[in-house]
C-alpha cells in the first residue's frame, strides 16, 4: 500500500503477497495516481525490491560520453534524478520487539532528507508509523485480515474486492479524529482523508461512494 500521512489518504493498493513484481505493480501505479510528480520524500522498509520499483519508475537514462578508448562503450544506465528523495527504516528484533531503528537514504542526499522532513507538517523523522497505523485500522475495519481469527478469506476474488472496498472507501467515508478542524458553536467539523487532500467537500456516505460513476462523461 502506498500512503500519504499528511492526508491520511491510502493512494494506491496491491493485494497479494509482497513479492518484486507486486511491488513493481504498486510504484507505477502509486506513480500514475500521483500524476507523475516527484513527492519531497518516500519512505519505506528496507524490502530491497522498494528501491529498484522507485528506480525504474522515477530514474532518468544517463548515456556515459565516449571514452576514446577501445573496446565496447559503456551502456547506458538508469540514474535517480537529483530531485529524487527516498529513504527506509531498517528495524531489529529480538524475541518480538524492537531493539534498534536504522535510517538509511537511498537517493538524494541526507541534507535534502533533512530538509524535505522539516517541510512536513506531520513528522520530522524517517519513519513508517503511519502506514503501520492504517494498516492496523484497515485491520479493524477487515475482518478478514484479523489475525489469528477464523475470519480469514477462503476465496482469493472476495478477499481481493473486500480490499479495494475497505481501503479505498476509508478515503472518503471514514472521518479521521487527527484530521478535524474547528467548527461553529464550539464544535469540530469532521473531515476524511479524501477531504484533506481536496478531493472532496462532505464526508461521503457508502451509498454514494458505490454509486459513484467511476468514470465520468465529458
């Protein structure tokens, strides 16, 4: 899953074992959605395919100048542009719990790191806290994937769709405590994730939210 924590707005969404291609599948989407622009900063754990999907997605093919030399030249290889910014939180456990926090960037330098995190209005850490917290509401809000449970999906199509349902749905039909800002008469307005990000101007009930035309006439 891709995330925005500012927003608390769950961006894109791959069901299934987390494997290269999966993730390959998720980054290019999560780049689409985005409309291909470059984001301050990407964080993820250290799964090694993260940093290949990125580079595929967001690097620039660098042509190497002539040598003058002999022999074949060198071929021509991705590169992640300067503007690129991306780091992982390496963590160690010991008997179930975490013993140490490593921080690792990946590309860009830890000096444009350190800047995009102080332009954050949500953390000025590397981190994946957030996600780590929706995924345990998603959790909450999917049976299906309460652990140790009998709830659990025993046909692969259902689980798939009631994925889609509860993660995206959240955008616009879930209000978030965090994201609620001051009302008339001493009352807080309530606000989804879709709301922060501009994508909506009410919290959205499900009936509307299913009968939403998914793709609109012109």
């Amino acid at each position: 899953m891709a995330f925005d924590p500012e927003a608390r707005l769950v961006l894109s969404v791959v069901p299934g074992k987390r494997t290269a291609e999966n993730t390959k599948t998720l980054v290019q989407d999560f780049k689409a959605r985005t409309g291909d622009r470059r984001l301050d900063l990407i964080t993820t754990d250290d799964y090694p395919a993260y940093g290949t999907a990125i580079l595929n997605a967001y690097g620039e093919w660098v042509v190497p100048p002539p040598t003058g030399r002999r022999g074949h030249p060198r071929a021509p290889y991705l590169a992640p542009p300067p503007e690129l910014h991306y780091a992982t939180v390496h963590k160690t456990r010991r008997k179930g719990r975490v013993v140490q926090i490593d921080l690792r960037v990946v590309f860009g330098t830890p000096e444009a790191v350190q800047a995009a995190l102080e332009r954050s209005t949500v953390s000025h850490a590397i981190n994946t806290a957030f996600l780590e917290r929706h995924n345990a509401t998603d959790r909450h809000r999917n049976a299906r994937k309460t652990r140790k449970s009998y709830r659990f999906s025993k046909d692969w199509d259902v689980h798939n769709a009631a994925t889609y349902f509860t993660m995206y749905s959240y955008n616009f039909c879930w209000p978030v405590r965090t994201l609620r800002v001051p009302g008339g008469d001493n009352h807080w307005q309530p606000r989804t994730p879709a709301m922060k990000a501009g994508l909506a101007d009410h919290v959205w009930s499900l009936t509307e939210w299913l009968t939403f035309p998914g793709v609109q006439s012109q």
